[in-house]
C-alpha cells in the first residue's frame, strides 16, 4: 500500500499540489468602511452592516405604520362605541 503522500489523485500527487497563499492585510480582503453617525456617536461599519441596518429601519417603520393605523381604528371605535352608548 502506498504512503497517502505518494498516492496521485487525477494526476496530481500531494507533495505537488498547489497550497493557496495567504495574504495578511490585503486592500482587498479588508471590507471597506463607512463612518455612520448614531445617537451622536461616529461608527465605522462594513456595507453589509449598513445593508442589514437600512432593511431593518424599513421592517420597523413598516411595522409602526402599520401599528399606528390599528391603533387609529381602535381609537374611532371606542369612540364610536361611548358616543353610542
């Protein structure tokens, strides 16, 4: 039986297979920052952090607007219902 070192797969045998290079530091594998401004305090956040913050400002306010108009139509209903009674 042959060494695993030894042993050729498609052709390629371990000991010349191509190692991946890492590279520290990088421009780029750094993700790029944005400065953001929250509650009078200056971040540094990446664009998939500023992506998943827009998409849950928009789920909020959807949600709130949504919240206000329920609560619009139980206030007329109340009202409705004391001014009948």
């Amino acid at each position: 039986m042959p060494d695993v070192a030894e042993t050729t797969i498609e052709g390629v045998t371990d000991e010349s297979a191509p190692t991946p290079e890492i590279t520290e530091g990088s421009a780029d594998s750094q993700p790029q920052l944005f400065n953001v401004k929250v509650n009078g305090v200056e971040l540094e956040v990446t664009a998939d952090e500023l992506v998943k913050g827009y998409m849950r400002q928009a789920d909020y306010t959807q949600k709130t607007q949504t919240l206000a108009e329920q609560q619009r139509c139980c206030q007329s209903t109340s009202t409705r219902t004391v001014s009948q009674g």
